[in-house]
C-alpha cells in the first residue's frame, strides 16, 4: 500500500508539473491566441485538453497492459472485476487528470497579454 501510495502521489504531481511547464512552454501562443480574440477560458481549456487526450490514450491503453502483465505474473487467474470496473478506471483517470491539469492552466491564462507579447522571447 505505501507503494501504491507513492505512486500515485508521484503521479499527481507529474500531472501538476507537466501541465505547469506546458503552460510555461506556450504563453507566447496563448497570448496571441488571446490578443486575437480568444477568451483565458478557451486558453485554458486548450491546455487542458492538450493534457487529457494523452491521458485517455495511457489509460485505454493501461487497462489491456495492466491484465497482460497479470496474466504473465501470475500462474492461476481466477477472478476479474467486471468490465465495467475497467471502464471506470479510464473515466476517473481522465477525469482526474482534467481536474488536475485546471489549476495552472488557470493560472497560466490569467496573466496580462500585453506583459507577455512584450516579453523577449525564450
């Protein structure tokens, strides 16, 4: 448990961080995006779904790796949850990964555009 505990904390934050340098990364974007007309709330959803349609593909692609790797560690598999259980870990795992990718992509859509086309480029 203390692993599993671990590796989902370290998860969290991978998410956090990823989506804050991925905020970082396209400010120059995202602020011509937004001197051109786009709302910081259609900023953000962008870098949101930037985030989550990886995470779809991970978790689809998780669920059928996850009972391979069962299948080839243990000798005599004898109960599965039901498939519905599989379904709703790739729900809540992108829902989960949204969630956490919301607040800096917030954050990164809320600072003037004018400070950021000023800027020199990095």
């Amino acid at each position: 448990m203390v692993i599993l505990g671990t590796l989902v904390t370290l998860a969290v934050v991978n998410a956090v961080v990823i989506t804050w340098t991925t905020v970082l990364d396209t400010r120059h974007a995202s602020a011509v995006a937004r001197a051109l007309g786009a709302t910081p709330q259609q900023v953000s959803n962008g870098l949101a779904m930037a985030q989550i349609l990886p995470a779809l593909a991970g978790a689809i692609l998780g669920v059928p790796g996850g009972l391979a790797l069962l299948y080839a560690t243990e000798d005599n598999v004898t109960v599965l949850p039901p498939a519905w259980h599989f379904a709703a870990v790739v729900l809540v795992a992108v829902v989960l990964i949204a969630l956490l990718t919301a607040i800096p992509a917030r954050a990164g859509g809320r600072r003037p555009v004018a400070e950021i086309l000023q800027s020199e480029r990095d």
